[in-house]
C-alpha cells in the first residue's frame, strides 16, 4: 500500500494544478490548500488514480464513494494529467471491429433506441433548461465571431445550417431528430419552409409542439414521435438535417440509415449531417473507461465513427458529399459553457432533477452530467473526438449534378453563400 502511496504522491506532484488527496485513513497527500481536492471512502480508489481509469474515477464520484471539489476546470486538468497516454484507439483489430459491428446491431433496435434516447433526454425539461440557451440548441454552437454568447452562437448554427442548405420559402425541410425544435422553428421563422421534425423523446416532442402553437406555425410545422425507419418511404423533402442524430445511430446501421435519407430526399436535394465523430481513424470508444463512463450514465447505445467512415458510407448510399467542415473546437467552446452554466447553479439542478422526490437519483444524474459535460469540453480540446458538418447531394438528371466537368452547377461553384462577410442581422440575443 505504501507503494502506492508513494506513486500516488509523485504523479499528483507533477500536474499543473496543485492536488490534494484525502486517504480512507485519513492521511492526507498534497498541500492542504490545494484547488482540487479528492477524497477516497475505499482504498481500491487510490489503484484507480494510479492506473489512470479517469472513467472509473467519474463513476466513483457518481456513486459517492469519492468526493471531488474544485472548479470543472482544474478537475480536467488535473484528469488529463493522469491519463496514462492517449486515449484516443490506436488499434485496428479486426476481431474487435467484429466484436463492435455485432454489438452494435443488437443495441440499435427500434424499441432500444427509443427507451435509450428517452434514458438521456427525457430526465427533465427544466434541468436542460437552466443550462441550454434559450432556443434549446443541444449541439455544438457556431462561434462566427469570437465576442458572441452562446446564444448568439448557437443562432449562428441555425443559420449556418439553413444557409448551407441553401432553404427557400415553400420548401419541404425534414429535421432528424429534431430535439426541442430550436432549429425547425429558425428554419420555418426565417427561411419560410414547411417544416416537419422527429424525434423519440416524448418530451421534446411535447414542448416543440407547444412552441409551434404559441408561434401560431402549426399550418407548416410539425413535430411527430417517429422513429427514422419508420418514416414513409413514398415522401420526399428538398432539404434534410439531422443534427446530433448519427451518434445514435449505430455502426451496423449506418448503411440503412444514409440509404434512408437517400430515399426521402428528391433528386437534386442537399442534405446536413452534424454530429459528434471519433478522433482516431480507427473504431472504437475513448480509453481509460471514458467512453464506458459515458455509454453507462450519459448516452446508452452512443457510438462515434472517424468522419472517413461517415463519408464512405454516404457514397455507398449514392450521396455526394459536397463540403465538410470541422467544428471542434466551437464545440470545446459551447460546452464549457454549458459546463459553466450548471456549476453556477447547483442548487437548482438538484431541485429540477429532484421533482420527482428521488433526491438520492437526482444527485447521482446530476454528478453525472458535471462529469459528462467538463470531460467531453476537454475531450474536445485535446481532440480526442470531433464534429463534423458534413453536405450532401442526391445527384439528379438535368438538375445540374450531372453536367459535364467544369459546367455551371445547381450547385454553386464556391462556399462564399456559406459565410457571409458580416454577422446576419437576425442573429440578436434573445429575451431570458
């Protein structure tokens, strides 16, 4: 055990922010005034920090049986201080990449997928709410100028979206998992599409349907409680988006979910995958148990694929990719922010999540989400995962895609429309 302690004490010493730890037996490790502090109930904690198992950490600080104090910050400085080396899969094992296509099928049910979307995103409106901004973008926001709130930023995202998919008014837009409607409302408000979005959270559902009355908007938007392949296959829409939607879609889904996609957009539509992908080229969850930390508490069923993977598939499917951007660090950014904002009012969440009167349920998810938040902003930040935008085409007959090489396109020959040489006039901040 000494040994231990004695490791403990020399990896502690070299982080650059000053650690103290707290033993079972009351010993204490690092100055006493320390930013961060760590208190273990059990001794197996301490094997823990040793061997860097940040995941298993996270769940111990879930569980109660290690308390952590200290600004989110200098926590995930401090985690990633002990990371034993990069976390992000290096191994390209075709026996593993089995083993993950097979588990993957079996995760994605229809009837799973829906009990794992309402897991994450139906523990409470009002919890979300104390963090989100006010449109309930839960994505990556867009920072198009770095003196915007979040906010700002994330009505930037909206618009960058609707621009990118070039919307114009009567168009019909389908939104995949369309969260709380924030981005059909901006696209039905400013663009003037008819407007339908889907989603398994009888929550989302519910408050975007009563945003859509209070907007009076019911004659071209809707929102159903839909399942991707359960939509009709004999509609088609000019524009597509699915936001947040392909982590959950699965590996051994993949296939089905762009040929889908394939086959409700018209000829010559555009269609917008954003979402979160691995930072490694090879498959696989992030290391020293945080992806097992998020799969158990967070996200059941989330899987992230390397953005060549994505864009393979959506050529398999007979989509052409068009333009691919990189969003990571606006997503480092935007959940700091969130991270920020529910450290700020604690007391408030566990009311929220509490409603219910399961105070012991309600500080477990809440030590989760403080967990969840903080380390995906550091993840993001050391590029371990990433987000991609990426713009497709359903190529069409005389609708432009098949012109010969080097002739004018239906679409356009630059990204300029993409990013317009000032902030749009409709991005303002919003009333609280």
């Amino acid at each position: 055990m000494e040994h231990l302690i004695r490791t403990a004490e020399t990896q502690l010493a070299r982080l650059q922010v000053p650690v103290a730890l707290r033993l079972p037996s009351g010993r204490l490790i690092g100055p006493e005034k320390a930013g961060v502090k760590l208190e273990f109930s059990r001794w197996p904690g301490l094997a823990l920090l040793v061997a860097g198992k940040i995941g298993a950490l996270a769940e111990g600080f879930v569980e109660d049986r290690i308390r952590i104090e200290g600004a989110m910050r200098d926590v995930m400085s401090a985690a990633a201080g002990l990371l034993p080396g990069n976390p992000v899969s290096s191994e390209n094992n075709w026996w593993k990449n089995l083993l993950r296509r097979t588990r993957s099928a079996a995760a994605h049910s229809l009837k799973r997928d829906a009990a794992q979307i309402q897991f994450h995103y139906d523990v409470s409106d009002d919890f979300y709410a104390l963090w989100l901004d006010p449109l309930r973008v839960y994505s990556c926001a867009y920072y198009a100028d770095a003196s915007m709130t979040l906010a700002q930023a994330q009505q930037a995202k909206l618009d960058h979206i609707c621009r990118k998919l070039m919307l114009r008014p009567g168009e019909k837009f389908l939104d995949v998992g369309s969260g709380w409607g924030g981005l059909l409302m901006w696209a039905a408000e400013h663009y003037g599409v008819d407007a339908t979005g889907i989603t398994l959270s009888r929550n989302q559902q519910v408050y975007a349907e009563r945003l859509i009355a209070q907007k009076g908007l019911q004659d071209r938007v809707r929102v159903e409680l839909r399942d991707y392949r359960a939509l009709d296959s004999g509609t088609r829409f000019d524009k597509i988006a699915s936001v947040g939607m392909i982590e959950h879609v699965g590996q051994a889904n993949l296939g089905a979910y762009f040929h889908t996609l394939h086959q409700l957009l018209k000829p010559g539509g555009l269609v917008l995958n954003h979402g979160i992908t691995a930072g490694g080229p090879h498959e696989g969850g992030l290391g020293a148990g945080m992806g097992e930390f998020i799969e158990k508490y967070i996200f059941p069923g989330g899987e992230l694929l390397h953005v060549s993977h994505l864009l393979r598939e959506t050529a398999s499917a007979g989509l052409e990719m068009l333009d691919t951007e990189n969003l990571r660090p606006h997503y480092a950014r935007t959940l700091w922010a969130w991270s920020d904002a529910l450290e700020s009012q604690l007391d408030a969440a566990r009311t929220a999540l509490a409603s219910g009167g399961n105070t012991a349920h309600a500080e477990r998810v809440l030590r989760a989400y403080r967990m969840y938040l903080a380390g995906s902003a550091m993840s993001f930040e050391k590029g371990w995962i990433s987000l991609h935008q990426m713009l497709s085409a359903r190529p069409a007959a005389g609708a432009g895609f098949d012109a010969p090489r080097g002739a004018q396109s239906a679409y356009p020959f630059t990204r300029k429309y993409m990013y317009p040489c000032s902030t749009p006039s409709n991005l303002q901040q919003p009333a609280i």
